[in-house]
C-alpha cells in the first residue's frame, strides 16, 4: 500500500516486545512497520522512512552467527534508535565494546538521567525502567554521549546527535517503564521529525483505494464468520468493490444463540443477495458424532468446513480473488520462528488447489486486533459486532467436554446466552476480555422440588487479558454470580450445578479444551 505518510521501520532482531514497540510507534500516531533484521539497506531505502528502530532480541551480539543488520543502514542519514540487543548492536557494529557485565540486571531497574541530550529530553533525574539484558555497552563507539547510568551499568542510553544515532538499555515500550511514552515522543516528532497524521480515516481510504487497484472489475469471495476480522474486511471490501463481493457464511451450528441471525441482520442490507448462508449443521454434527479428542474435534471442523467453502465457492461459478481476515499478529508471528503447537488455532488451512483464485486480498494484514477496531468504528459497523469477544472458529464443540449432541448444544448455548445477558446487564462487558460457559462432562446428584436428580455441571469461565496468551480470571461480584447461577440452574434443562473457574492462565488454558 502506497501513501507519503511518515513511516518508521522496525528491524525486528526476535524480541518477544517487537509488536509492542511497533503499537507504541503506532499509539503516536506514527505508521510503523516491522521488517526481519536482515532486510537489505536499499530496500529500507526504498520505503523512506523518517527513523529506524532495531529490535531487542534474545541473541548475543558477541556470539559470532547473532543477527546483524546491513551495514549500510548507518549510512542511509535516517535516525536510528536502538533498544536493548538494538543497542547492544549499535555499539558493536560502531567499534564501541559491549561486555557481560558483572551483575545482570533484570525487572525493575532505577536509571539515573545525567545528560537529557534530544532521546530523553525532560527526563532529567530517576526514572523508573524495565531491563531484560544479560550484556551491555561498556565503552561506546566514538562520537557518541553517555545519557543515562545505572547502579551497574555506566552506559544505559547513549546517543551520537551529529549522525542522530541513539541507543537505550532498557525498554521504553513496556508498562513497566512509565515514561517510555516520553521518550518515543522524543524520538518520533523531535528527532525524526514525523508529523503524527497518521488515522483510521486516512487507512480507510487507503484500503478501499488499494482494494480497488488490486481488484479492478474482478470477482471476490469472502468467507465471513461474524467475527471482527472478516466483518471489517466484508464492510472494506463492500466500500471497495460494492457487488463484485460475494461473503459465504458458513454455519457449522456450532455457533452461540442468535449468532447467524445477528450476522444476517448486518450483512443482507448491504450485500443482499451477494450473501450466502449455508446451513451445514446437520453434517457437522454428523461428522462430530461419538468423537470426544479436543484435538479430533478441531480438525474434523477445519476440514469440514473448507469443504462447505470450497464446495459452495465451486457452485458460484466465475472467482478471481479470495478475501482473509489475516491481520498484523498472524503475519508477524507466521514469519518468525514459532514455539510449540498447544491447541491448533488455526481453522482454516488450505483450499483444495482446484478452485482457481488468481490472489489473495488482505486488507487487515498491516493492522493490530484495536486497529481493526478502529477501522470497524470508522466505517460505521454496530457496537456489538466491533467489539465482540472472541470466539473460537471450533465455537461450542470445545465448550463441551467429550461428544458433542444435539442435546448438550442446547445446554451450553442456553446457559451461554444468559451468562452474556447478566454480563452485559451489570455493565462488566467491556471489563471481561471472553466469558463463556462450559458443558463439563460432569453429572452429579442434585434435588429438584422433591426430587432426585441426576444432571449435568455447567462452569462458568470470564477472564480479562491483554493478549490471551496469559489470563486472569474475572472477579465477578457474588450477587451476580448468584443471580447467573440461579438463572442457569432453573432455565436449561437438566443442568443441576453451577461452577466458577476461578484458574489463571497459565496453568489452566482460557478454553477447557
Ligand atoms: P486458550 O484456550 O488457548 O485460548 O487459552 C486462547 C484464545 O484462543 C481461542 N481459541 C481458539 N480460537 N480456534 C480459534 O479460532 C481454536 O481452536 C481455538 N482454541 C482456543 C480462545 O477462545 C482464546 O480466545
């Protein structure tokens, strides 16, 4: 995508905090991009940035074979803010000396600014940080000024303001250092100069015009899930190409109550007839009978389902592109090394090669899961949709542990609509990052009026977290859970027993499977 806005690129050396920075950049309204470390000095060239950044990373720049970026990236005269390992580099490349220092310093470190220079202008005096670092710039390269120090460490941020290189020790984009949002500040507008321009508006237009270039007067197929993702590229694309986008909704019947409706109700004013639901229920849940593996069950749903796809794409006849809700975390994270498999997220693997897309249109690949947000409120799709939680493609075949039945879906999407019904009631909606119920494999005795009983155990499960990849759990107030647990018990047939899962992650996962 082309555009004069200012551009800061990322080279990525495998933090673990690359995203975040590159959200931090972004935060300031500044496009940031994130390019592998190795990315040749010409082609950053070519995209015109106003300032680089290098990454921090797990290597040690004194280990021969460590990532090294392209020399002539000093030469380019374009900023550069190296943080952590990126300053370490900095340093190493530049024949200062980096060291292991005697102490290694980690967590919460107090940094003492001696010198503001233009890195950490107004910053004068103790400043709280965040360090993760096992090396450290003992003697800078020639021409550069030691900013800042530590109890263990005479050289935390450094900056040569002649060739506008800066380095820091510590990372400026974590919470844990509070005023790391200063310091980008200091960096973007004061020494690259950037204007701050850059908006959801601007990157709708963009998007929508680009879509348009890509497209030109071809056909699209869009599989759309009611999730945000494909929502906001279904609505971008419809800006975009109006009926040139065909959406296939594809209801496994595994899907929360009211779910395809709320979807359609959405999507047919604009599409109309370029909507297409398909009810597959029946043949999923043919397909799911008997099986109780978590691990069985996503991959009968992943495959049976780009079946239903690639079967109704077949029956539309002419196709040239095919629309995904890829976004910024699946690029990144698919391009750098990943660690071990837990529970396969990923639904939709590869179509059956015969169905003949001549490309891919991806309009949400530069964008984080709040951008996309953003775009969805700015082009004007409803509250609920653009924040909805998310859902798992597998949807409520994970939420009942053994088989699934036509029965126990009912219990758990009954008893899921009024756990989302209270949640939202008692406004902690926007608190809670996923709240769902779970149809425990559990039966236990009960009384019902005079009556023994026999039933089913349902849990309740709300976590709050920032990534999902650690979760805490919800601290619901009793009455509320009292007045869920009530409803439950006397509102779905047999369920007997209500549970809270009061787990973090880790240990427990978010899903009970
Ligand atoms: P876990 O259970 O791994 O969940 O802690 C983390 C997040 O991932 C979602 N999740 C899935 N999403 N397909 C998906 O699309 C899956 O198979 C799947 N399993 C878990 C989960 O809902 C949570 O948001």
């Amino acid at each position: 995508m082309k555009s004069k806005r200012d551009l800061i690129v990322l080279l990525d050396f495998g933090a673990q905090y690359s995203q975040l920075i590159a959200r931090r950049v972004r935060a300031e309204q500044v496009y940031c991009e994130i390019v592998p470390y190795n990315t040749p000095a010409a082609k950053i060239a070519a995209m015109s940035p106003k300032g680089i950044i290098f990454s921090g990373g797990p290597a040690s720049v004194l280990d021969v074979g460590s990532p090294r970026c392209d020399e002539a990236i000093f030469d380019l005269g374009v900023p550069i803010l190296g943080i952590c390992y990126g300053m370490q580099l900095m340093a190493h490349m530049l024949h200062g000396k980096v060291e292991i220092p005697d102490e290694r310093e980690y967590g919460q470190v107090e940094v003492e600014v001696k010198d503001e220079g233009q890195l950490l202008q107004g910053l004068k005096g103790r400043i709280k940080t965040w360090m993760s670092h096992t090396l450290q710039v003992s003697v800078p390269p020639q021409g550069f000024n030691i900013l800042a120090t530590t109890a263990h460490c005479d050289c935390a941020a450094f900056e040569n303001r002649e060739r506008r290189f800066y380095g820091l020790q510590f990372h400026p984009e974590v919470t844990h250092t509070p005023r790391g949002k200063e310091i980008f500040k200091n960096f973007l507008f004061n020494i690259c100069g950037c204007s701050g321009d850059w908006q959801m508006k601007s990157y709708a237009d963009e998007a929508i015009a680009a879509i348009r270039q890509q497209v030109g007067d071809k056909q699209v197929l869009l599989g759309l899930s009611g999730g945000v993702d494909s929502s906001v590229v279904a609505t971008l694309l419809h800006k975009a190409v109006g009926d040139q986008l065909t959406a296939v909704f594809v209801n496994h019947g595994l899907m929360r109550k009211n779910e395809p409706e709320e979807i359609e109700a959405v999507f047919r004013p604009l599409l109309g007839e370029k909507l297409i639901m398909v009810d597959a229920s029946e043949r999923f849940l043919a397909k799911l009978a008997g099986v109780t593996d978590p691990e069985t069950k996503r991959k009968i749903i992943g495959s049976e389902f780009i079946e239903v796809f690639a079967e109704t794409a077949r029956s539309l006849g002419r196709l040239d592109f095919l629309a995904q809700g890829t976004i910024y975390p699946d690029v990144v994270e698919s391009s750098s090394a990943t660690g071990t498999v837990i529970k396969s997220h990923h639904n939709v693997g590869g179509l059956p090669k015969d169905l003949p897309f001549c490309g891919i249109v991806e309009p949400l690949r530069l964008l984080f899961k709040d951008e996309v947000r953003e775009l969805g409120t700015e082009l004007g799709l409803p509250e609920h949709m653009v924040w909805r939680p998310p859902f798992p493609g597998p949807g409520l075949a994970i939420r009942i542990i053994g088989d699934i039945t036509a029965d126990k879906l009912l219990i758990v999407r009954e008893s899921d609509a009024i756990l989302r019904e209270e949640i939202v009631a008692s406004g902690l909606g926007r608190e809670a990052s996923q709240y769902f119920t779970v149809l425990t494999g559990l039966r236990s005795v009960g009384v019902m009026g005079d009556e023994r009983s026999y039933d089913y155990t349902i849990a309740i499960r709300a976590v709050n977290t920032d990534d999902f990849m650690t979760a805490d759990w919800l601290k619901i107030p009793y009455d509320i859970l009292d007045k869920i647990s009530r409803r439950i018990v006397n509102e779905v047939r047999h369920v007997n027993r209500v549970v809270y899962d009061i787990t973090s992650k880790p240990p427990a996962s978010i899903e009970w499977e």
